[in-house]
C-alpha cells in the first residue's frame, strides 16, 4: 500500500505533462480553450519547473506502454479520491521525500516484506497499527520505549522474558 502511495505521489508531478501536450508538439485533442489555459499554465511555471516537466516526460516516454498505463491508472485513481484522502496521502508523501535514504530503503523493504505476508498476517498487522493510532501520545511513547528496549535484548534474554 505505501509502494502504491509513494509510486503515485513521486508521479503526481507528470499529471501536469498529461494536462500539457500541446506544449511538447504533440497532437491535441483539447478545445482552443483549454489549450489556452494549458499554455499560460506553462508559461507562469520557473525555468527550473520546466526543466523538471521537461525530464520527467522524457522519463515517462521511456517507460513501456503497460508502465505508462499503470500510471494513468494510478493518477486517475487519485483523481477520484475525495480531498481529504488526497491530502493525507500528499502528506505521507512529504513525510517519506524528509526520510534519509537509509530510512526510505528501510520503509520499502518493510513493505515489500509486508506484502510477501499472507492478508491475514496484513489484517493483523493493521488492526495492531490502527489501536496504535488510537493510543494517547503518552503511551505511543511508553510503547515504543518498551520495543527499543525489546530490541536491545540478547535472544536468550527474549527467551527468558516470553517464560515469565
């Protein structure tokens, strides 16, 4: 689900090239109009937005015909989403474009691991991340204090603990 997520959001950023494609020679099939609008769209963007609509296209022209239809896909699945889903899902975004890349790697092989498992494992998993979020700061902090801890523990001293 995050893969999905960080997929969609890294691009969002070629909706615009789609909204664009008199800009790049292409055939359009907008009215005057709307090729207007799209053009003074362009136009008010910096020489640095441009350079990275510019790039990013290419990137996506690169892609295989399956690849840029999954993108399609994703884009207008995130099109469709009410603006609250929208936003928690930018926000999620910005939090994982602040992580180092250490923790973005270390985010995704978390995910890909978590896909790997059987749904009732994942329902699991989400059912514990939900009462986490439903849990006061106070003891959000208490919890995670304990995991660390758990972490820092030998195998032998996990063992002896799980006894008790």
């Amino acid at each position: 689900m995050k893969r999905h997520l960080i997929t969609v959001f890294g691009l969002l950023s070629l909706m615009m090239i789609f909204s664009l494609p008199a800009t790049y020679g292409q055939e359009s099939t907008s009215t005057p109009k709307e090729a207007s609008s799209a053009e003074e769209e362009w136009s008010r963007l910096s020489a640095e937005q441009k350079a990275t609509l510019r790039e990013r296209y290419r990137a996506l022209k690169e892609l295989t015909p399956e690849q840029q239809k999954e993108i399609r896909d994703r884009l207008k699945q995130f099109r469709e989403m009410n603006r609250q889903e929208r936003e928690r899902i930018l926000e999620n975004y910005r939090g994982y474009k602040k992580l180092t890349p250490q923790q973005q790697k270390r985010l995704e092989g978390n995910y890909r691991r978590f896909m790997k498992m059987p749904p009732v494992r994942q329902q699991e998993l989400r059912n514990i991340y939900r009462r986490f979020e439903r849990m006061s700061p106070e003891q959000r902090t208490r919890l995670l204090e304990n995991l660390r801890k758990w972490e820092e523990l030998t195998p032998e001293e996990r063992t002896r603990l799980r006894g008790r």
